[in-house]
C-alpha cells in the first residue's frame, strides 16, 4: 500500500523513484506522427542520416514519458494539486526504440505558500536514465501539495 503524501511529507535532498518505461519503435512513430512529424521521428533511414543517429524519440514524447512515470511513481498517490511550471527543461540524449528509461525526483525545497494557506510549494529536480545511465533528459520545477492539516478526509 503506498501512503498519500502532502506537502509536510517531502523532505530536501529526498530521492524518490519514479519506475521504468520500455520504448517501443512504434510508440516513437506513433507519437511523432500525430505530434513531431520530422522524418528523424518517422523513419530509421532519416534518423540515421540525421545527427540523432537513428529512429528517435521526440523530445516532447520523452517529456510525455517521463510525466507519466512521474503520475504512477508520486503524484496519484499524494495530494498533488498542479504546477506553475517548468523552469528548466534539457533533452540530453536521444531515445532509441528498445530503451528502458528509469526517474528519478531530487526534493531540492519546500516552503508553505503565504498567499495560498493550506498549500505548499515543493520544487524538484528530475531526471530520466536509459539502460546504460546515460542522462536522456532533466528537468526542474517546483508542484504544489495541499498540506495535511487542511486536506478533505478520504471519501469526504
């Protein structure tokens, strides 16, 4: 059973795993068609003679990856309540079909919101490995939590 977490839960220099996400050729494809057309999205022979080196992920369909590691591994089982943001976001290497992206949440703060009683501001730094460890992308921002003491009971 995983505890839900409120703003009073995080603490700075925390670690929290996010899971893992397989790539699929045809996610690549499919995300890129409706999303990122460009050929080095949609086709190995355009991603090999591209500097991508091969088929790859878009940096958005990464992005998309990842915010749904980041939905299963913490926020639908806190008392998440959305973000102003991103401050910072860096595609570091491509993402190839066949990878196995891993995240990671670093808590770098957290501080009660003075104009939002009953909320917090928890900023986080993220980042997504393939299988070898190699950085594919990182990003920083900060997402609000409802403190504890004015959170709705469960099932209220």
């Amino acid at each position: 059973m995983t505890a839900h977490r409120y703003f009073e839960d995080f603490s700075p220099g925390e670690i929290i795993s996010l899971g893992k996400k397989t790539v699929t050729k045809d996610e690549i494809v499919a995300f890129a068609a409706e999303f990122d057309p460009q050929p080095f999205h949609l086709d190995e022979e355009a991603g090999k003679a591209s500097l991508l080196g091969g088929l790859a992920a878009s940096g958005w369909h990464t992005a998309s990856m990842f915010m749904r590691m980041l939905v299963d591994g913490l926020l639908a089982h806190s008392a998440g309540q959305g973000a102003p943001g991103i401050d910072t976001l860096t595609w570091r290497r491509p993402v190839y079909p066949g990878d196995t992206l891993t995240a990671e949440a670093k808590v770098l703060s957290s501080r009660p919101l003075r104009s939002r009683p009953g909320l917090g501001l928890v900023t986080f730094a993220f980042s997504v490995a393939n299988q070898n460890g190699d950085t594919v992308m990182v990003l920083e921002n900060p997402i609000l939590f409802s403190c504890r003491e004015t959170a709705p009971e469960a099932g209220a």
